[in-house]
C-alpha cells in the first residue's frame, strides 16, 4: 500500500496540491526534461511546446493503434469491465514491483509523477493510449520505482481529474484513460486544451449526496475550501471555480444551482442534475467517496442504505423497461400476423 493511502484523510488534499504544481513548473523545464528523454514531441500540454523531430521517439501514434484500439483512450465503461480493469492493473503493477522508494529523494520522485500526469494527460488529449513502454522512457533513471510511480500518478488522474487509468492490453501492457463513474463529460469543450474537470464534479457530487441530497452554497464551498479551491480564485486545474460549478456544470445538467425558498437572505443550493442521475449511481459516487476517506461505502451506514435502496429501484426499472419493451414488440408481431393473414 502506498504511504499516502495510510492517511486517507488527507488523500485528496494531496493529490490536488501535487498536481497543481504541474502549472507551476516552467514549462522550458519540463519540455527539457521531455527532451532528454526523446519524449520532445509530447509536450505538458497541447501547444505548449514546439514540436521535435521524430528521431528518438520511442514510438508514433501509429505504432500505438497497430496492437492498440484508438477508440480506446476516451470511453464509458461498465462498472464490471472497470472492475476487471482494476484487477489486471493490480496484478499487473506487482510484477513490476522494484527498489523501496525511501532510497529515493521523496521530491525526485515527486517531480517523475509530476512528468508521468503531464504525458498521460496529453495522451488523454490526443485520444490515444499509454504503454508501459513510453512511461518507462518518462521516468528514465528512476525506471526501476515504476511501480510507486505509476500508482501515485494513477491515483492523482483518479482523484484529481477523475480518470481511471485501467489496463485494456495485458500483452503489451497498454492503457486507456477512461473517464470515471460512467460519465460522459470531462469538462473540456471540443477544441479546447484545458484538463479534464470531472474529479471536482464528482467531488460536489459527493458532497450533495453526504448532506442529504442538496446542499446549500456556502457548504459546498466550505468542502471545496479544503481542497484549495476558492471562489473568485483562478485555479491552476479548474479555472475559474464558480463558472464551473453555477455555468458549466449546470449547462450540461450535471447539477441543478437553485434559490431555496423562503430564505432572508437569498441562499442558494446544489442538487444533483438529470444528466448526473442518468450517467451515474449513488452507490459509485459512495464507493469513491469511501476510497478517499480509505473505508468501504458501508461507514456510512444512511448514504448506503439509501445507495442500496437507489440500485433496487433501478434494477426494478431496468426489469420493467424489459417487460415493456418485451409487450410491444409481441403486440407488433401479433399484429404484423393478424396483417398478413387477412391480406
């Protein structure tokens, strides 16, 4: 287990700290460092470094989808295929295991996660997948932490950008990004070069559900004041906060941002929006929340027994969609016989 993961509580503070940093490298260095390692042409960002010659890559686009889906990389998935994916990486992780990290300068490794976040959210961008292979090349000299690193980088993508990084290629140890509890919406509008934003959407989500399925404004923030997002404050990751969350977010029917009623002063509030119901459940927005705090969706004895109650009415929907679809599509055949028949 990761030293960090022994202190749950501060999990997510850390990991938004940690990669906020990658806005605060220079980004002459990190192009450096990416030079060094023949990685020249996968900039931090788009656009944000000149592009290199080809010659020392450890590999194209191309030779990339030759044993590689390049529909892979951004997707909706199932959680059952997302669990599976959780057990290859798990497995898949120990048979890299290397050196203990503690021989190691902990900011040397900090500064290799920092590159790793950077190359995979170009990926990300690009749509394209990630091999072992290029990840090696990122890390260079400190090849032999792959393990620590690839986990710690793993974890900030989750927690932070809310993207699971998930195994689709045992053989050749290749991996899509994949945006997290089935949503659709990253937050980064076609064209556009921005990181994904779906760790603080799931974040408010979770947020809404522990108070009882809407919070008010000033208990949102206060929970996003933790983290180091501020309203008012342009974020390294997010922007500006409060367009997001009241704009953005709202527009594509994530969350609903209204006046409560009756209230001197006006007051506002967040509740969960169709599109949130319809992509994801309260179970996989517990199950996250739990991971943060690194317990299980059942210490939280209320949120479960409603999650619970939430995946009974739907399996019970899902059966009479079935049952419905099932009635029409006899009654058209009959009719169709009926048709026939008399003609």
């Amino acid at each position: 287990m990761l030293q960090n993961q022994k202190n749950p509580r501060c999990l997510y503070d850390q990991c938004f700290q940690t990669c906020s940093e990658i806005q605060d490298m220079e980004v002459v260095q990190v192009s450096k460092a990416l030079e060094e390692t023949h990685l020249s042409s996968y900039p931090v960002m788009p656009g944000s470094s000149e592009e290199a010659p080809d010659a020392g890559q450890p590999s194209t686009p191309e030779s990339h989808q030759s044993f590689c889906s390049s529909s892979i990389a951004i997707t909706t998935t199932s959680s059952s295929e997302l669990n599976e994916g959780s057990r290859s990486q798990e497995e898949d992780s120990t048979s890299w295991a290397g050196p203990d990290p503690r021989n190691v300068p902990i900011d040397a490794l900090d500064k290799k996660v920092i590159s790793l976040v950077n190359f995979m959210l170009f990926k990300y961008h690009m749509k394209e997948p990630v091999t072992k292979a290029d990840m090696k090349i990122v890390i260079k000299e400190y090849e032999d932490h792959f393990t620590e690193i690839f986990l710690r980088a793993s974890e900030h993508m989750e927690m932070v950008f809310g993207l699971d990084v998930k195994r689709v290629d045992p053989i050749n140890h290749c991996y899509g990004l994949f945006i997290k509890l089935g949503l659709t919406y990253d937050g980064v509008l076609d064209g556009e070069e921005g990181m994904p934003k779906t760790g603080i959407l799931i974040f408010i989500l979770g947020v809404i559900f522990m108070k009882g399925n809407s919070a008010t404004e000033e208990e949102v923030w206060e929970a996003l004041n933790l983290t180091g997002i501020y309203a008012g404050r342009k974020h390294a990751i997010f922007g500006e906060p409060r367009k997001l969350i009241t704009k953005d977010f709202v527009k594509e029917k994530y969350l609903e941002y209204r006046q409560v009623a009756n209230r001197d002063p006006a007051q506002f509030e967040f509740l969960w929006g169709p599109r949130a119901h319809a992509e994801t459940t309260k179970m996989k927005v517990l199950e996250m929340l739990a991971k943060f705090h690194g317990t299980d969706p059942s210490s939280f004895p209320s949120q479960y027994e409603e999650a619970l109650q939430d995946e009974e009415e739907r399996a019970r929907a899902r059966i009479s969609a079935r049952s419905v679809s099932a009635s029409v599509a006899t009654a058209s055949s009959r009719a169709k016989s009926i048709h026939f028949s008399l003609s």
